[in-house]
C-alpha cells in the first residue's frame, strides 16, 4: 500500500482520461454516462461545487483527522466504494482490486449484487467487513437465500437499492448493444483489439460473469434479456411489504440507498432503516432529478438526527467530499472514480485512488483548520 501518490495522476480527470484510452469504448461509456441527455449527472457534479467552505486560521491547532464513524464502525476516511455492476467488464478483477485497497485503507467496499465477483470472496478479501448491496429479488426464495449468504460471509451492513424501478435509459449502451459477455459486433471487436492491456487482462481473468448470481441465472444474456431478467428476477419496486420480511431477516444495519425525497426517508425510518444513502445512481436512472446536494441539504435539517444519512453521486476530489460533509453527510461514496482508477493504474488503481483522494481530504481538512471530520458543517458557508 502506497502512502505516495503517482505524479502522472494527481486528479481524477487525469485517471479517467487514462482510462478511456485503455477501456474498449463500449465498457467505457457505460461506466461514464448517464441516462437520456446527460442532464442529472451534469447537475450532480456541479451543483455540489456551489457550496463554499470558510477557513478558520487563527484556530489553529495543528491537528487534523481524516477519521469517520457511521452505523457504529470507525474508518481511516469519510470515504467508501459504492456498489458497480459489471465492475469486470470495465477492468478485469477491479472488484477484486477495490475491494483489497478498500480493506487496507479501512475504508468500506460495497459489493453490488449484479457485479462480477461473490459475496464470499468479497468477504474473504476484506477479512468479513465487505457490505453488500441488495437488488430486491422478486423471489422470496432468492432474496431469503442471498440474504442468509450475506449473513453467513459476515457482511456488517445490508444496502437495499431503491432508484431502479426500472432498467435506466442509457442510450450510448443501446447503441453499442453492451452485453456480457460483450456483443461480437464488428464494432465491438475493434473496440477491443485497439485496447490490447485490457483484452490480454481479459483473456487472463476470464469472461466477465454475474459470481454472486451464479446459482439463479441463465448465462450469456444481451442488454434486452438482461433487462427482462432484472424486471423479473430483480424486481426493484419495492413497498413496505416487500421491505419488512428484510427487514425482520436481516439482523445486521440495513441501509436504504438512492432516497431522494424527504418522504422516503421517513419512511425509511419507520420501516427500521439504520441509515440512507441519498443517492440519484450516478445520474444514471432519472434525468429530471435533483442533484444529490441539494438533495442532502432538503433531508438532513429535518432528519440528519434521526437516521444516519450518507451520499453519493456527483463526487469527484477530496473538496467534494468535503463539501458533503460540510452539508450534513454522515458519509460518502463514490462510483465512477474507483473504476477510472482501475482502468488508468490496473492494480494499482485502488490504491492510487484512494490516497489521492485521502490526501485532497486531507488538505482541505488542514486548509480549513477544521481538527475533526464532524466539525466541518462549522465552515459551511449558508448565505
Ligand atoms: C457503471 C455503474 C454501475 C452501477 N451499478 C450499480 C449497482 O449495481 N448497484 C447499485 O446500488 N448502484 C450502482 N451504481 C450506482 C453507484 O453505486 C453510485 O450510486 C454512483 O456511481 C455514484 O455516482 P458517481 O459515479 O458520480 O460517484 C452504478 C454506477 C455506475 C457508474
């Protein structure tokens, strides 16, 4: 584990420029885009760049830390990786890659139910403190069995995904009719025989497949099958019926990820939710959604004292994170940047990504004199 970062990468914009040269542009563009015209993930990333920080220089007391506690566990940075699917297909093994870096800077790792690495192996890679997000199985066979595997890897927290009613309308992935394995069109192939690292990684690790899903799917499925099974399989349309058998089986913290609205986070709460992440998918499932900020800012004065509330989506640099918790996040996350890191550092990435976020995090923390990650709502500016 590197304390330094690589100088060649100082920003993420450098990491993903990197990484669209080495991903085959179908895999890139359906880890970067959003959905329909690209308007939510505009408004995520640069609405949260309105909030304004004050410094407060002649309290200085010399100290900071970067340390966080949320749902009763402390980690090294107010930071974790958010649940991708398909994380294989962007970069061969990068489940496998964040989850090691995540355990070795102690911050979380959330395991997507739909992504290409299981439930167990992620637990063994992070010595049982991987979380694990849930697709809501229509199946109560399904969901009872997945949970139970959660449970029996020692999962500490449960994250129930709530935005995706429906399968997101990307239309850069309907044009290269992205599926797993990916679609051998003439397209396609030369996307891939013009990215050689990525193709001989592939090649090295396999085809990409869905490992926690294994035992209830049918192999081989195109973006159209694919959306029929999760309509099917994965029925995301939950209502409380759905959520209290969970809810009454699951024994560790539960969280609700991709709350919007203040409705739904009292109902989170009443339905025994330990925690939100308020979340959009990346902007990636609702154009016309607010931006996570303003999001945040709506639910935590009402809230933020009676549920733990987190947020992802839109963050890109250690200001960022720390204009979330400036807002009232009790955590972040973040998608994206970790698979740009993939993509640009291979194995590397990781923990590339995460120092350099760290050490951005850092700086403002020092730039601010603020000695506490919970004291930084002090230098939110609010006029
Ligand atoms: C390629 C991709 C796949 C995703 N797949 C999942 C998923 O399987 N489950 C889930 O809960 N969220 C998924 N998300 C949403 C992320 O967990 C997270 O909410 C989002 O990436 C945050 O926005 P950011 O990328 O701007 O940081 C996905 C996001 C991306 C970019």
């Amino acid at each position: 584990m590197a304390n330094k970062i690589n100088s060649k990468y100082p920003s993420l914009e450098d990491l993903r420029n990197k990484a669209q040269r080495r991903i085959p542009k179908f895999a890139f563009e359906y880890l970067d885009g959003g959905c329909n015209e690209d308007v939510n993930i505009i408004r995520n990333t640069s609405e949260i760049r309105d909030v304004k920080l004050e410094p407060r220089y002649l309290r200085n007391k010399g100290i900071s830390s970067t340390k966080t506690k949320v749902l009763g566990m402390e980690f090294d940075a107010p930071f974790g990786i958010a649940p991708v699917g398909l994380q294989g297909l962007m970069w061969p093994n990068s489940p496998e890659i964040l989850a090691k870096a995540a355990y070795q800077h102690n911050i979380p790792f959330i395991l997507s139910t739909v992504t290409t690495m299981n439930i167990e192996r992620a637990s063994e890679l992070t010595n049982g403190n991987a979380w694990f997000q849930l697709y809501n199985p229509a199946e109560d066979a399904i969901r009872n069995d997945i949970i139970d595997r959660a449970a029996a890897a020692q999962c500490p927290v449960l994250v129930l995904l709530c935005d995706v009613p429906t399968f997101g309308y990307r239309p850069r992935d309907i044009r290269n009719g992205l599926a797993l394995p990916p679609k051998m069109s003439i397209a396609n192939i030369l996307q891939i025989l013009g990215k050689p690292t990525w193709a001989l990684n592939t090649l090295k690790h396999g085809q990409p497949t869905f490992e926690t899903l294994k035992p209830y799917t049918p192999e081989g499925l195109n973006l159209k099958q694919l959306g029929q099974f999760m309509d099917k399989t994965f029925s995301g349309r939950l209502n409380e019926e759905r959520i209290k058998p969970i809810r009454d089986r699951w024994k560790g913290k539960l969280v609700l990820k991709g709350v919007a609205s203040t409705q739904d986070t009292e109902d989170a709460i009443r339905l025994g939710f330990d925690g939100i992440i308020v979340s959009n998918h990346g902007g990636r499932q609702l154009d016309a959604a607010e931006s996570t900020i303003n999001s945040l800012t709506e639910i935590t004065p009402k809230y933020g004292d009676k549920i733990e509330v987190m947020m992802d989506s839109g963050l890109r640099s250690g200001p960022d994170i720390a204009r979330a918790m400036a807002s009232g996040a009790k955590f972040t996350f973040m998608g994206r940047s970790f698979l740009y890191g993939c993509g640009a550092l291979g194995n590397q990435g990781g923990d590339h990504t995460i120092t350099m976020l760290k050490t951005q995090f850092k700086q403002v923390m020092d730039q601010l004199c603020c000695e506490r990650v919970e004291d930084l709502p002090k230098h939110l500016i609010t006029n």
